[in-house]
C-alpha cells in the first residue's frame, strides 16, 4: 500500500525491477507507479507523505548514478508530458517535466522555437536533465536548467509551489538532484528556430590543447573526443548560419551511425573487452575511420547523436583554464598503467551559472567525461583518475559517476550552505531523499 488513502488496484506493479540505461543500476522498489497526470501524482504523493514513505521519481534512466533508485516507491512521471503554454512573444514555454527531449525538440520545432543549448543525445526527460545539471558545449552558453524561468514542484502533501526567478528556491531546484520534491512542469526560455553548421575534422592532439582557448572561442559550440593511446582528436564545431540547408542524407546516416560507430564499435569493444591487451592497437586503428564532415541542418538534429552502445560514465566539471592540463595528464595516468580503457575520451566546455550547486556554478567550465563499456569493470580505473580531478577543484556531474560524499563536496560549492537550507524548508523530513542523495548531500 502507498499510503491508506490511495487505492493499490492503481499500482503499475510491485515487487518489479528496475534499470537504467546502462543496466549497471538496478532496484526492486516496493511500489512502482507510472502515474496517469498530476492529479494522480498529487493523490499518490500525498498518501505516501502522510504514511512517511520515501518517494523517489525516474525518467527515462540515463543516469549512471543511483539517484533514481528506491527500496520504497518509484514513481514514473513520463506520462506527464508535453508542451503545455507557449508565449510566441517572449518564446517561454511550459512543459511537462516527464517530456522526453526529443519530443520537446520536435514540438518547439513546429513552433518555430528552439532550444538555445543541448546536450550530445536527447533521450533524457526534462526534469532528469535539468535535475543533474546536463549540458551541451559552448564557452558563451550555461547548462540546460539555466534555460528555465520558472518551475513547479510538488511537495510530500501532493500540493504543487511555484518556484519564479530571483528566489533560491529556483536556484536551488534548478540543479537539485531530485532532493526537493517533484518536478511537474518547467517554463523555459527557448529561441526562434535556427539552423547549425556542423564540421568534424581530426587534429593533432597537442594542437587541439595548445588551440585550446581559440578553438572553444571562436565556435560557438566547440567539443572534441581523443582515443586513450593516441594523439589524435575529432573535432565537432557547431555554428550558426543562414546557408541553405545540406543535411546527411539517410543511407549516410545509416552506415555512419548504425553499422559503423554503433554496431562495428559495439563488436569491437566486445572484442577488446576480452582481449584487453589489444586496446592500444584497436585505439589507434579506430583513428582510421576519422575523416572530415560537414552538415547543415536544424539544431536539434545537429546537436543529438544517435547512440545504442551500452556504458558507464564518469564526467567532471573544472575550471576551463585547467582543461589541457587534465586532459594530458588523464591520458598519462591511463596509458602508464595500462588502464583497459577503450572508449574516447569527451571534452566539452559550458558558461558559469548560478544554480546553487550546479557543476558550473560561478565559473567557465571544461567537462572532461571518461567511459567504459558496460561489459568491462570501470571502477578502480574511474577512482584513479578521479584523484586527478579532485586536484583541480574538479566537481562530479551530479547524473554520471563518481565517489564523492557531501563532506569532501560541500567545500567545492560556495553556495552549499543556502542549498541545504533551501532543501530544510522544502523536504524538513527528507521525503524524497533517497540512498544517493544522503550520500552526495548528506541526510
């Protein structure tokens, strides 16, 4: 039972497990409840508030962490979707929080509107995105949640509070790892629609660090991805124009995207995960499949990838001054010890914000995400080069891997102390904190 007052017939299942998207986090909550709308929401929330049950919400499962794990009840907000006002003048827009990205992609896309940012796969809902500081790359513009004008979150008595610009209570939830209660619907500032230029090109590594500063400011979307036990990079920059539009076409979609970055590299990591001295060979020879591509399209096709391989993700935000070093560094620590580590390494770049505990807060940021595939052991690989993070101020992504506690991470951000006190007034009893979320923010 929820709570006495709801009806248990309503229970999607209980007893069921649950996964992630890597398939690396799993639970078996007591109940689990794809809700129908918010006013089943409201019902089902407030029975199990009164009854001091732990509610826990999930999306569409890509985070790597635990943080939509639940031993009590796990409640499933995807049918609490959609675009919900629009505001042609101001280009605001109100959505639901279980909206799947790419479905609001589409929707704004009938609009004439956009999303300024995104990320590189658009299979998050909204409220996981903006809930774990997800971001896209570019030195001028901030995470998605900073796109958010307003939000609305409902509290253990299933009774929904607007949070409106210039409060800490927004900046609190516009980065608040699920802590706060939950999301219902956010109003974002999209853009008019516009179109991307899109380049791929391998560099030279060493060329790409000491281009650094350059590359990342005169693009306005600038990322790079480098293969440990190589020197070399692809590049993607991103920018806007106004030239017709020349997008690939679908057959070169299909053998690029389908059979030879997903199914033959899918094959190939299988095959290095059980002959992992072959990892530096097949890396260098993956260098080989780098050429030089261009598009012209819509943003949001631009922006997303397609992606079906499988795996785990640790990401860290730093100071953007201190990307090259890392980096170089990352990959010394990896090809020193030999780390089996087969994927390419993901660098990105984003504007400070304000959110309270944002990875950006107050500061230019350079992202540098390391994977394994989900077939392969990552974890004393990710810890090590982790320490090496830490030296830099680094701050964990707070929806990807990683093995910080609130003690070693409250020094990082300088507005902790009015997170939490934002987080007392909202969740006094803790209502939606699950195991992680003591964990990283502390009971």
């Amino acid at each position: 039972m929820v709570g006495e007052n709801y009806d248990a017939r309503k229970l999607a299942s209980s007893g069921r497990t649950w996964k992630n998207w890597s398939g690396h986090q799993s639970c078996r909550p007591r109940d689990f409840i794809r809700v129908s709308g918010v006013r089943e929401l409201s019902e089902v929330v407030a029975a199990a508030g009164s009854a001091g049950r732990q509610i826990t919400t999930v999306g569409s499962g890509h985070s790597f962490t635990p943080t939509a794990l639940s031993n009590d009840l796990l409640l499933d907000i995807s049918r609490i979707a959609g675009v919900i006002s629009v505001d042609r003048d101001s280009g605001l827009v109100e959505v639901g929080a279980g909206t799947i990205l790419a479905d609001l992609n589409r929707e704004l896309d009938h609009l004439g509107l956009a999303m300024p940012n995104l990320g590189d796969i658009d299979r998050q809902t909204i409220a996981g995105a903006v809930s774990t500081g997800t971001h896209g790359t570019g030195i001028s513009l901030p995470n998605i949640s900073a796109q958010i004008e307003s939000l609305k979150l409902m509290g253990a008595d299933g009774e929904i509070r607007e949070l409106k610009a210039g409060t800490d209570e927004l900046l609190a939830a516009r980065v608040g790892v699920g802590s706060l209660g939950v999301l219902v619907a956010v109003t974002l500032r999209t853009v008019p629609a516009f179109n991307l230029h899109r380049v791929d090109a391998p560099m030279d590594l060493d060329e790409v660090l000491s281009g650094f500063d350059r590359l990342t400011g005169e693009n306005e979307h600038f990322e790079f991805f480098v293969f440990p036990y190589t020197r070399t990079a692809l590049t993607l920059s991103r920018n806007r124009t106004d030239r017709p539009l020349a997008p690939r076409s679908d057959a070169d979609r299909f053998l690029g995207d389908v059979v030879i970055e997903n199914g033959l590299g899918d094959f190939a990591l299988r095959l290095t995960g059980r002959f992992p001295s072959s990892i530096p060979t097949m890396a260098r020879y993956s260098t080989h499949f780098m050429s030089q591509s261009e598009q012209i399209d819509v943003s949001h096709r631009v922006f997303a990838n397609y992606r079906t391989i499988r795996f785990n993700e640790m990401e860290y935000a730093l100071p953007v001054e201190s990307g090259p070093e890392v980096l170089d560094r990352v990959l010394a620590l990896i090809e020193g010890e030999s780390f089996p580590l087969a994927m390419p390494i993901e660098c990105r770049v984003s504007a400070g914000d304000d959110a309270l505990i944002s990875q950006a807060h107050g500061r230019p940021t350079v992202y540098i995400a390391v994977h394994q595939h989900q077939t392969m052991e990552y974890e004393p690989y990710f810890r090590e080069i982790e320490k090496i993070f830490r030296e830099y101020d680094g701050r964990p992504h707070w929806g990807k891997l990683h093995f910080r506690e609130a003690a070693d991470l409250a020094p990082s951000f300088p507005r902790w102390d009015e997170f939490q006190a934002v987080r007392d007034d909202l969740d006094p009893n803790r209502t939606f904190s699950n195991a992680y979320v003591n964990r990283v923010l502390g009971p």
